[in-house]
C-alpha cells in the first residue's frame, strides 16, 4: 500500500535520504536508492526513527505493514537496527560506507541476479565517491587506517604490540563473523578479476558481528575458525587493514584486502595519492639479507605497493631484492611468499605510531 505522499513527495524523500550523506544532488545516488527502495519505503525510511503506530498513521498503512515493510528494510541493509527486534528504534544508513557494505554484503543478494545493485554502486562509486573521499583523506591529518602485519612474519619479533597481532586480536573477541568483501563482490560482479576471488573475508567483531549473523549476511565463527581464514588470507596475499588506533576489537572490523579492488588503496592508486594518506604503515619493515637471497623475484611478484626490485649488487653476479623503505607498508606478506628466507620484518617504529584508541 502507497504512502499519501504524490510523486512530487516521493522524489522529495529520496532526496532527503541522499542529503544525508552529501548527494542530494547525485543522479547516481539516486538511482541506487529508487533501486533499493519504492517510494512508499523511502517515505517510511525518511521519517525513521518513529513506533510502528506513529508511522502507520503518518504513511497511511496499518501497524503490521510497517512492520513487515522495515523487517524487509533491514535484511536488505537499508536501515540499521541493533537488531530485528529493535525497528522502531531503526534509523537509515548513516553514512555512504555503511548502505554500501550492508546492502552489497548480505547472502540474500546474489552477484549475478542483482548485478543491476552492484552496477548501480560500482558506477557511483567510480565516478563520485571515490574522487570525494580521496579528496578527504590527502587532507587528512592522520590516516585512518593501519595496515596489520602478517603474525607469521613477526612470531620471533619481541615487542609486539596486543593490537598488531592477529592472534591476540581473535582471541580477545566475544564473537566473530565472517562476510563478504563487498569492494571485491561489486568489482567481481561488473567483471573485474580480482588477486582473490574468495570474497568472504570480512572479519568482524562483538555488536557488527552479531547484527550480521541476524541479517543472513555474516557466518559465525570460532576462534579457531577465524585464525584459519587468516591463515588463508595471508596465503592468498591479502593484506590485514584495521582503523588506526590501539583497539583491540576495531569498530570497523578487520578487512582482508587487495589493492586492485579495495575501496581504499583502488582509489589512491588512481588519483596517484600517497597510501599513507589514509592508512598507516605497520611499525615493521621488510628488510633483505642479501647473503640468502637467490634473486627468484617472488617477493616482487608478491608485494602490492611496489615496494621490492631487483638490483645488482656490486660485485654480484645474480640480481637481488632491494626493499624501497618509503613504499614499505609493513605487511609481511614478501616474509611469508620467501622460500630462502631472505626476507624478514623488523621493528622500525616505537609504540606511540600507533594512536591511543579513545
């Protein structure tokens, strides 16, 4: 049943809905939204948050239908809610990054059925969203994201910290859910081939993880569990990012990423802005013991910023790895990919690089 708004109202709530996140303007924003929601939903989302009577007199229909209505909003990621049973107390996506992962990251939605969904974001993404946050962050002063080594690269190292190793980090948390990358599954569903195809490897904690377990859109699992798909990432080459800061469960999870779908490193790397602009360098470097090292190019072939080429050394008859110590993020994943191990992770940066989470 439609709300008692006309055309003109609906149009207007979309409208309202894209203000929120700074397109009101955008034809693209605008489609994805018409896309997720019809008129009437758009009309209930803008009046969130709201008791299911209060809404049904505003829009029209009878409690029930609303309530069915914003059950049906929530498993598709529009409205966030603690959980199901807290929909009156629901409001809409709160920023673009949010709609983006919920909507996109929800086993209901199949890449190939919905292409038409990753179309829609992958395209405003492109040629919006992207320019707009690479804008904020070469302007940002301090980046909001940390790259978080490889636990097998630093086992032997003696300082490290609860908050950079991952081992620490899944045990720490009370719960974990694994879902879709969503970066991966939009490129992967406009026929981008990424370094994984394994895009579930969102690793999340505590509240998020259980608010994706509801949702249908994240699977649970144990500790154990969660240090084998780290396990995994790493052997993949995929690169461990958190916020930047000391906490141990970090709000926004643990992404497990590939600069050439990442919506993060993908647009740095097209409007050539330093990766430092949003994401911090571990406290670790690569560093090369030529004496080990046999020249067989796997860590160049390996490591995602460019960070390692061969070199002659004088006096060498065989080329060698030479790590870049400005393009070094401190992954570790060049340690790992090193059969003679040549390669190893040393502790450059005190303590104090990381900032206190507040």
């Amino acid at each position: 049943m439609a709300g008692k708004g006309d055309s003109m109202n609906a149009s207007g709530n979309y409208a309202v809905l894209a203000a929120r996140h700074g397109y009101r303007d955008s034809v693209r924003y605008r489609r994805m939204l018409e896309y997720l929601m019809t008129p009437a939903e758009a009309e209930l989302v803008a009046l969130l948050p709201m008791k299911y009577e209060e809404l049904a007199d505003k829009v029209g229909m009878d409690a029930a239908s609303v309530k069915t209505k914003l059950e049906d909003l929530y498993r598709k990621g529009v409205i966030w809610a603690k959980n199901a049973d807290g929909l009156e107390e629901a409001s809409f996506a709160l920023v673009v990054v949010q709609l983006h992962d919920m909507t996109m990251c929800t086993f209901d939605v199949d890449i190939t059925r919905d292409r038409k969904l990753f179309e829609l974001w992958d395209d405003f993404c492109v040629n919006e969203w992207d320019p707009d946050q690479v804008s904020s962050w070469d302007k940002g002063e301090q980046p909001g994201g940390r790259i978080v080594p490889a636990y097998k690269a630093i086992l032997n190292s003696p300082e490290i910290l609860p908050c950079e190793d991952m081992r620490e980090i899944i045990m720490s948390a009370r719960s974990i859910a694994v879902t879709h990358c969503t970066c991966r599954r939009r490129k992967e569903a406009v026929g981008r081939k990424c370094r994984s195809s394994h895009s579930m490897v969102d690793i999340q904690f505590n509240l998020v993880a259980e608010y994706l377990i509801g949702r249908n859109a994240g699977k649970r699992l144990s500790a154990d569990e969660a240090l084998a798909l780290i396990d995994e990432c790493e052997e993949l080459g995929l690169l461990h990012t958190c916020e930047n800061s000391t906490r141990m469960r970090p709000r926004y999870g643990m992404c497990n990423c590939c600069i050439g779908c990442c919506m993060i490193y993908q647009p740095l790397n097209r409007f050539q802005v330093p990766v430092t602009k949003c994401v911090a360098k571990s406290r670790y470097e690569a560093r090369v013991d030529q004496a080990l090292c046999d020249g067989c190019q796997s860590c160049t072939d390996w490591c995602q910023f460019d960070a390692i080429e061969m070199v002659k050394p004088e006096g060498s008859k065989k080329y060698k790895a030479y790590v870049d110590p400005e393009k070094c993020m401190g992954c570790g994943i060049c340690v790992l990919k090193c059969e003679p191990q040549a390669l190893s992770l040393r502790l450059v940066r005190p303590a104090e690089h990381i900032p206190q989470a507040q």
